[in-house]
C-alpha cells in the first residue's frame, strides 16, 4: 500500500468508526433502519422471496428435524416452573376466563345440534356402553324384585313370606333361574334398551341442559385456584406426556399429510398477503414502523457498544478497507 493509500485508508478507517462512536451511534442506526424500512416499504414479499424457497425452509426446520435433546430439556423444566408457580395459588380461574366469554364457548358448543347427536350416537353405540347399560338394569331390576317390592311393603307378612321363598329358592336352585332369565331377556333386548337410552340422552341433553349444567360448573370452579390441579399432576406425569407428545410429534411430522398441509398453509398465506411488504405485514401484529425502530435501537446500540469496545468493528472495516487500498485500481489511480 502506496504512503497515499495508507493515509486514505487510516482516514477513511476513522470516518467509519466514527459512525459508532457512543455519541454518534444512535443517529446512525436511526438513518440506517430508516432508509432500509423506507426501501422494504416499496418492496412486496413477493419480489424478494420466492414461495418454494419458504416452503424448503420451512419442511426442513418444522418437519425435517427431530426435537433436540436441549430443546425437550427446555420444555420440560418450562413446564414444571408453569405448574409449580407460586403464581397459581394466588390466582383464580375466573380471573383468566370472563363469564361472559365462557357462556358464549358454552353457546357455541349448545349450538352444534348435530355434533351432540353425532356424539351421543357414537357412544351409545360402543359395545362398552351397552354391556354396561344391561348391567345396570340387571341390577337394578334384581335389588327391585328382591328389596324394593311393593306388596312386601304393602301386605302383613308378606316380607317374612318373601324371604321364606327366596331362601328356598336358592335352596332349590330357582333363584339361579329367575337370574339367567333375566340375563336372557336383557341380552335379547339390548339393542332396544339401547337406542330408547340414546332417546332419553338426546331429550335429556338440549341445550337447555347444557347451560345448566355449564353454570352449575362455573359457580363450581370459578373460585378456584390454578395450583388445585396440582394435586394431581406429578412430575412424572408431565415427563410421560411430554415424551408422549414428542413421539406423537416425530410420528406426525413425517407423514405425508403434514407434509403437504404445511406446503398449503404457506401456499395459502403467500398467495393472499405476500403481495404486502413488511412493514405493513408487522402492523397487523401490532408493530409499528416507530416501536420496531425503538426496539432495534434498544438491542441494537448496547450490542455495538461491546463489539467497539472489543475491536470487533475495527477489525471487520480494516478488512474490507485494506482490499479496496490494496487494489491495483487503486494504486494506478493514485499514481
């Protein structure tokens, strides 16, 4: 480097550093941040990123990567801390959920007829449901003919009579009959049984209903504490279902479904608002162009205040001065 280029790199060294001088700094960045929020303003989504390259990046950091053991440790130690706060014995549900708000959940849900029928149906219909259901009617039907019968309420000493018989009819094996008829005629009509339940469950169930039993559900818990839930929540617990959520997540992140569903979310957003800039798009999340240049400034100046004081930008401004002075076009201009 000629003693002329020297002189004009240490001049032009100066000038730069200069720039992010403690005094300085913030009127550079203000200029900077400005003039490039100025140019983004002028530029859609679309003319500076191609959909396909969004959709690459997104398979391959959403999907492609399995959860990382740092990040599950995270995760779970989040977790523990939400659950074991201090802060949710001091808080109580109707403090997070407005009773205005819950009743419209509870109307919407009431709304859905035929999802209500639809569930109702599906779970009458489970063979579970109707072995339990002929159970219960057995029993109540056996408890009737042998404790609740009106004439041996009714009639003097027929109580004594009763149980005159039912001892020998379990002597002589009559009592085993009377059950296995019973169990004979529940199994034949089962399916009847069933379907007149499913009735009195779709009657019984309206939306009337609903909202009653909802209230009666808010008066219950409003008044609770979060930490109630702690009682049944261990550690353990919410180990096993985290590790279960991940094995769910790395099951469903390689399917094709997830895959394509994602391709078409991002299609679906790029295609209706990638024709905006930036900027405009930060101000649907409530960014304005004024907080998001406070708030790079407010990062932005103790950061480069580090990297001065380290030499970090000296070093980054010699390199790239010293190959422009070095340069034969440079040497030939200053003769």
């Amino acid at each position: 480097m000629t003693p002329k280029a020297n002189a004009l790199f240490n001049a032009h060294q100066q000038h730069l550093l200069a720039q992010f001088a403690p005094e300085q700094v913030e009127a550079t960045l203000n200029q900077e941040i400005n003039a490039f929020l100025d140019w983004s303003q002028t530029q859609p989504i679309n003319a500076v990123v191609k959909l396909a390259d969004i959709q690459s990046i997104a398979q391959r950091y959403i999907l492609q990567q399995a959860v990382s053991t740092g990040l599950h440790q995270q995760i779970s130690h989040l977790i523990k801390a939400a659950i074991n706060s201090p802060l949710n014995d001091k808080t109580y549900i109707h403090q997070l959920i407005e009773h205005k708000d819950y009743l419209a959940i509870v109307d919407k849900i009431a709304s859905h007829e035929q999802l209500r029928k639809d569930l109702i149906h599906t779970a009458v219909g489970n063979p579970v449901y109707a072995k339990l259901l002929s159970d219960i009617v057995y029993q109540a039907l056996n408890d009737y003919l042998v404790n609740e019968n009106p004439l041996a309420k009714k009639v003097p000493g027929m109580s004594s009579l009763m149980k005159m018989g039912k001892g020998l009819m379990e002597s002589t094996g009559g009592n085993a009959a009377i059950e296995s008829a019973l169990k004979s005629y529940l199994h034949k009509n089962t399916q009847k049984i069933v379907d007149i339940s499913e009735k009195i469950l779709l009657k019984t169930l309206d939306a009337k209903q609903i909202h009653h039993v909802a209230d009666q559900l808010w008066h219950k818990i409003k008044g609770a504490p979060l930490s109630i839930g702690k009682q049944y929540i261990a550690d353990s617990d919410i180990d096993f279902a985290i590790n279960e959520g991940l094995k769910v997540w790395n099951h469903f992140r390689q399917t094709t479904y997830a895959q394509e569903m994602l391709n078409e979310l991002i299609a679906a957003w790029f295609n209706a608002f990638a024709s905006r800039d930036g900027v405009s798009l930060l101000a649907d999340l409530n960014i304005s162009r004024e907080q998001l240049v406070t708030e790079i400034l407010l990062f932005a100046k103790p950061v480069i205040a580090q990297m001065l004081a380290s030499g970090f930008i000296q070093q980054r401004i010699d390199v790239q001065l010293k190959a422009f002075y070095d340069s034969p076009v440079v040497a030939e201009l200053l003769g």
